[in-house]
C-alpha cells in the first residue's frame, strides 16, 4: 500500500510540475499566441500578389508576399526582438482554370513560406520578405489544392484553400491534421488590377498543439527516477 501511495504521489508531482509548460502561452522562436482564446489557432495579415505572365495564360504562377499583422486576436505576437516581424512568401500556385480575365480561377500546387524577421529593413518583395528564420513551410493540400473565384466583380476576389505544415519551427505545433486531413484552411480576399495582381487580406485558421518545455519534461523525468527508486528499496 505505501508504494502505491509513493508512486501516485511521484506521478501527482510530476504532472503537477509539468502543467504550467501545457497551461502558458504557446511560443514557438518569439512567436506568442494563447491558444485559449477564441479559435485553437487563427492568423490574419496583408499581402501583394501577382502572375509571371501578367496575361495569366493557363500555367501561369502566381506568387507574393505578405505580413502577419495578427495571431488569436492580438497584434503583440511578435516577440523575437524589437523589429520582430512574420513575413511570409507564397509561389507556385498554377493556374489550371480560368485564364485572363475569366473567373472562376482554380489552381493546383503551390507553397507558402513563414518567416520570423528581426530586421529593421522593409519587407516589400520576395527577397526582403524571405530573408528570416523558416517558422512555418506549408503546402496546399493534394486533395482540396488552391481555389481563387470572383466575390463581387472582376476587380474583386476571393481566395480558398487548404494547406499542410511539412517544415519550419513551428511544424511541431501546427502539423495536426486537424481540417479534414490538412493542418489549416486559407481564406483571402483581393481587390484586383487588371483582374490579375493586386493586394489583399488573409486568414490562416486550425489547431494548434502545445509542446512541452524541455524543462518540463525533465521534472516528470525525475518523477519517474523517484517512481523507480521506490520500487527498488520496496524489492529490497
């Protein structure tokens, strides 16, 4: 009786121990968000896109760049240093459907690059926006892929898709299969010109999962050493 007593006791303490790492903000390389607020994980921001083929023939690649201005709510997510910025980059997205002026625009492929940038230069390219720590590598999803389709007009637009997390620091975090078998679905909407390149706004939304701190697991770690102890001296 009093080993089983010790045992749920070591266990009670590690768990305890290691509760807070579960309960605080998640931080991933200076990026903070609660994921306790609202949706598990929801991001917004601005970007500028455009076409290698400013015709848009069938084949053509659109491609940008962009910023996140904000994750679960709040605009101070950004903690890696005082000129802390997400940027993000996205190409290879094909057109298969609707080319010119023609909607609905569909499209197969396609990556989306997240950055963490310390740096205090713009980010108003590809180049600038591409020039921080990898956070999130995302691609669209092979079985929903990338949609564009007109919202109201030709100079205005919507986007939608699904996309999966295969790299970056934050892979561990967001790589949860949680949206019909993708990691996040992507929503957007664009005011055009030439019915083609323009700027706009984004949403990333999913789930997210907590990863315990080294620390953490090292206290349940000497709570299983002291689980282990006592089954010793009690076979003794």
């Amino acid at each position: 009786m009093k080993l089983v007593k010790k045992t749920l006791l070591a266990l009670a303490t590690a768990a305890a121990m290691a509760t807070p790492a579960f309960a605080a903000n998640t931080n991933v390389s200076g990026i903070v968000w609660d994921p306790d607020l609202g949706i598990d994980f929801s991001m917004g921001g601005i970007f500028s896109q455009g076409f290698n083929n400013p015709s848009a023939p069938l084949g053509s690649i659109l491609s940008g760049f962009g910023q996140v201005s904000g994750i679960n709510g709040s605009s101070t997510f950004c903690q890696a240093g005082p000129n802390c910025k997400l940027t993000f980059v996205f190409d290879g997205f094909v057109l298969t459907a609707g080319a010119g002026p023609a909607f609905p625009k569909s499209f197969t492929g396609g990556t989306i690059k997240l950055y963490v940038d310390t740096d205090a230069a713009a980010d108003n390219s590809i180049a600038t926006s591409s020039d921080g720590l990898l956070w999130a590598d995302m691609v669209a999803n092979p079985l929903f892929g990338f949609s564009l389709f007109v919202q109201q007009n030709f100079t205005n637009a919507q986007g939608t898709g699904y996309l999966d997390v295969i790299g970056g620091t934050a892979q561990a975090n967001l790589d949860t299969n949680a949206v019909l078998g993708a990691d996040l679905t992507f929503g957007s909407t664009v005011s055009l010109v030439n019915n083609n390149g323009g700027n706009g706004t984004f949403t990333l939304n999913g789930d997210s999962v907590a990863i315990p701190e080294p620390g953490s697991l090292a206290l349940l770690g000497l709570g299983l050493v002291g689980l282990a102890a006592a089954r010793r001296r009690k076979a003794a």
